[in-house]
C-alpha cells in the first residue's frame, strides 16, 4: 500500500465521512416497494409520462442539432474533466443523460402524487438516475480512459481489485475511503472524553472541558444509529464536538454499540 501522510488522511475523513454510502441503511425491500410506486404512478398518470417523454425527445432533436443549452452543474465533479466541454461525442452524451434525467424528475414534479409516495419515487429515481451516469462506465469517463492509458491499464487492474474487496468486504457497495488507514482516537476522534455511563445499547461519552467554566445547560449529541459517535469529531479543524467545548458548552456524545440479532 503506498504512503498516505497524516493530513491527507484526515482530509478525507473530514470530506467522506468514513465512506458513508446512500444505501447504507435502506433494505432491499425497500427499494422493491419503492419501484413499484414508481411504476404505478406511470401507468396512472400515463398522460404525464408521455408529455415527458415528448419533451425528451424534443430536446434530443435540440442536442442533435447543436441546439441544447443543457450543460452539467458546475460542481458536478463527474464531468469537470475538459472533454467534457472540448469533445462533442462527450459533450452530446452528457446532454442526452441531462435530458433524459431531467425528464424523470418532471414527471415526479408534475404527477402531483401524494407526499409520501413523492418522496419515495423521488428517492428510487435519483438513484435510477445516479446509476446510470455514464461516468460509471469506462467508455463514459473520459478522467478513467486518460488514466487507463497513462497508467498502461493498472488503474483498471486496481479497480478491479476495489470492486472485488467491496463484493466481499462491504456488501458489494463502493466504498469511498480506504479505512485501514484510520483509527480511532489516532488520526480520527481525538478530543479527549470518556465513558461515563453504559448500557446495552450505546455508551455515554463526556469530553473534558478546554476552559475552566462550562454553560450549566449540557449539550447531548445524539447520531443516529447507523452513524457512529465520531462523525462529529472526525479532526480537529472540522470538529462539532472541539467547537462546542471552546463555545463553553459541556458536551455528551452517544455512542450506539453495534446491533446484534437479537
């Protein structure tokens, strides 16, 4: 493994949240009850589907003339390599998944659906939408080719590697951030606190004050339970926890123990 040096360790913590996924949470079943909305919701307002589907293919006609002005966000680091804006084939498929996503999400817009079954299409169709980026393909993503060639296809063999680890390790979900090179207390949570109180379910940490008065109201920060205590203290830059000790505020953090079948 090469060497990553402390900061830029920390970085990515700081910027990933140890590899917190989307999916990370949401059960299979879930997501098959959230299709099914989705394509009830088409059938019945068919009517809306095809206006959309009209509009899609009238901005197909636009990108194939050189007509279309739909471009990715500027912060969309999927297609900030120049080739997206430099070389037509690129520039004319981003605007093809553009139309074609933008298309989607109308048709949740205008289907006027009840709120919760709007926001359970929303959820299903962003991730439709998301997985079939083309920058998830090697032929997509001009950044991968360029890479592949420089590297004379190692990336490829390293990528391969990654997706083979996450098929065993990480129940097949990419995983952003390699987490062997963070430990707690290390290089991640390190403002010192202790337990002071434990049960079967989680452990009550207190942090030690920085000053020599502290606000007699508290401060309990309490993460949900698919998250752990830390990421509200992952290095000390960016640490919720170290900002509201030196706001004067006596702080409590829960820590969720790891749930077991029973």
């Amino acid at each position: 493994m090469p060497e990553t040096n402390d900061f830029d360790i920390r970085e990515q913590a700081a910027a990933n949240t140890l590899a917190a996924n989307p999916l990370v949470g949401v059960r299979g079943e879930d997501l098959v009850d959230a299709m099914r909305v989705l394509f009830g919701q088409v059938a019945t307002h068919a009517d809306v589907a095809a206006q959309q589907y009209m509009a899609f293919l009238g901005e197909l006609g636009r990108i194939a003339a050189g007509a279309s002005e739909l471009g990715p966000a500027a912060a969309d680091k999927r297609f900030a390599d120049p080739a997206w804006k430099q070389s037509h084939a690129y520039r004319t498929l981003a605007q093809c998944y553009l139309a074609w996503g933008g298309a989607l999400n109308r048709f949740v817009d205008d289907a006027k659906m009840e709120k919760r079954d709007a926001e359970r299409v929303r959820f299903v169709t962003s991730l439709f939408i998301d997985a079939m980026a083309p920058t998830n393909s090697l032929a997509g993503n001009p950044a991968a080719l360029k890479k592949f060639i420089d590297t004379g296809g190692s990336s490829l063999a390293h990528g391969l590697q990654n997706f083979v680890h996450d098929l065993v390790n990480n129940g097949g979900l990419p995983a952003q951030v390699d987490t062997r090179n963070f430990a707690v207390g290390k290089n991640l949570a390190t403002t010192p606190g202790a337990v002071v109180y434990r049960n079967s379910i989680m452990e009550l940490i207190q942090y030690r004050p920085t000053g020599a008065q502290v606000q007699a109201r508290p401060l309990l920060v309490a993460p949900p339970q698919i998250n752990k205590y830390y990421v509200f203290d992952l290095v000390p830059e960016k640490s919720i926890i170290r900002f509201a000790l030196e706001g004067g505020l006596q702080t409590f953090a829960i820590s969720w123990k790891n749930p077991t079948p029973a």
